[in-house]
C-alpha cells in the first residue's frame, strides 16, 4: 500500500497531460479522501486507520489518472 494520500495523489496528477486542469482534480480528490475519512472516523476508526482504509478505496492511481487525464483535453 501507497504510503500517503500525497503519494497516490502525486502519481495520479502525474499521468494528466493538461496542466491547467490539476488543481482542480486535485481539490476533487482531496475532498473525496477527506469525506471518506470523515465518514470513518464517525464510525469508530481511529483517524491513522481511517486514512489508511480511505486511501484504499481509492483505486490505483495509475488508472485513475489515465481515466483521468482521458477526461481533461483542452479540445
């Protein structure tokens, strides 16, 4: 497992071609990391596993930020 949300982050925001159009996929991203910890920790996880068990469910970063970056076109 990836060590950090960075981690993951960097290497999705890596595979988007169109630059202008990483800041906004990287506060999309935070906010969905940070919801799901949220959600975890109102559940009874502790807030270094919660993160640990969000991050998870986040998918491999390769293959979000190739979806991703199929997205993002500037035309």
């Amino acid at each position: 497992m990836r060590e950090s949300f960075e981690t993951w982050i960097a290497e999705v925001l890596y595979c988007v071609r169109f630059l202008p159009d990483r800041k906004a996929i990287r506060q999309e991203l935070e906010a969905h990391y940070e919801d799901h910890v949220r959600d975890l920790e109102r559940l009874g996880y502790d807030h270094q596993l919660a993160r640990k068990r969000a991050l998870g469910t986040m998918g491999d970063p390769v293959e979000v930020g190739q979806a991703l970056d199929r997205v993002h076109k500037p035309w």
